[in-house]
C-alpha cells in the first residue's frame, strides 16, 4: 500500500481542496468538508477533466465548467450533467499529516 503526502493538517481548511499526483500521472482531490477529510480522483466524469476552480458546497464537490455534483463521500454522480460515480480514496493523518492512499 502507497501512500501520498498532501500537507500538514492545518494547512487544508474547512470547505478547501488540495491536487496531488499519484506516481502515474493521475490526480486526487483531497478535501476537508464537514469535518472530514475525504478523497476522490481529480476527474469529473461528465467531461473528463479537473475540478480546479471548482468548490464544495455542503458535503458536495461542484464541477466548476457545467455545475455537476459528487459525494466527496461516496463518490456518487448527484447531477446532471455526470451520471457516472467517481472513485474515492482512503485519507489518514499521521503525525500531523494528511496522507492519500495510492
């Protein structure tokens, strides 16, 4: 088991979001919301791309080109236009830091 180190805890917010690369190239999103710290993949998968400039909202990512929601739980397409889930990743915090499960 990889794992990925985001930044110190205190670094990430309420309601914030930071991208990390994985060894292949591909890209989590590591977020605070609720409390939580939760992880998905960097893909909305309505258009195939980013969620930079995009936000979360109760809970919910919010793709920043057409307006789809995701579960940051989950993972689950809440609407239109993204019907397919995204995946979601195990996130832990050891001595102060947030790391991703790769």
């Amino acid at each position: 088991m990889q794992w990925i180190q985001v930044c110190k805890e205190e670094e990430l917010a309420e309601g914030q979001f930071k991208i990390v690369e994985k060894d292949d190239g591909d890209e989590l999103l590591v977020a605070r919301a609720e409390g939580e710290l939760l992880a998905v993949v960097n893909e909305c998968s309505h258009d195939r791309r980013g969620f930079d400039g995009g936000c979360i909202e109760a809970g919910l990512l919010v793709c920043p080109r057409h307006g789809a929601r995701f579960c940051l739980r989950t993972g689950k397409a809440l609407t239109p236009p993204a019907y397919v889930d995204i995946d979601t990743f195990v996130v832990k915090v050891e001595q102060g830091m947030i790391l991703v499960e790769a």
